[in-house]
C-alpha cells in the first residue's frame, strides 16, 4: 500500500479519499513510515480506514473475502 507526504510535510496518507492526499510534490513510499523520526501517520486517514471509508480499506476487505470463500466455500 503506497504511503505519500508533502515534501515539505512530516504527515503520511495511505487513504485515496482523504482530504491532504498529495497530488502534487510528494514523497511515495511502499511500506508504513517511521514515527519515531518525528514523522507522523494521517488521523483522518486513520479513522477513514477505522471506518471502513479508506479505498484502501475496501480494496483489503474484498481481497480478504474472495480468500475466505476460496478457503470455505460452503460457507460463501
């Protein structure tokens, strides 16, 4: 899952549909971001995902369910 910031940002987004998603001069990186560095992680993108309102989220759960009906498919 792509994380990004503003180049000039310490915030990391991972959800498509919050509202600081960076379009533009961003830095894009494939695995979570180090918060110790005093680098931080997205609350809106947190609680979209939280909520199941992250495209991320989305993407997840429907890979997860065609997993779960490959495994049992009885119970599909």
């Amino acid at each position: 899952m792509p994380y990004r910031k503003l180049d000039t940002s310490i915030k990391w987004h991972w959800c498509h549909d919050c509202s600081g998603w960076p379009l533009n001069d961003f830095r894009q990186r494939e695995d979570k971001p180090p918060t110790w560095s005093g680098q931080s992680l997205c609350e809106e993108c947190a609680t979209r995902d939280h909520c199941s309102e992250c495209q991320h989220s989305i993407e997840l759960r429907t890979g997860l369910d065609d997993e779960f009906q490959r495994m049992f498919p009885e119970q599909a």
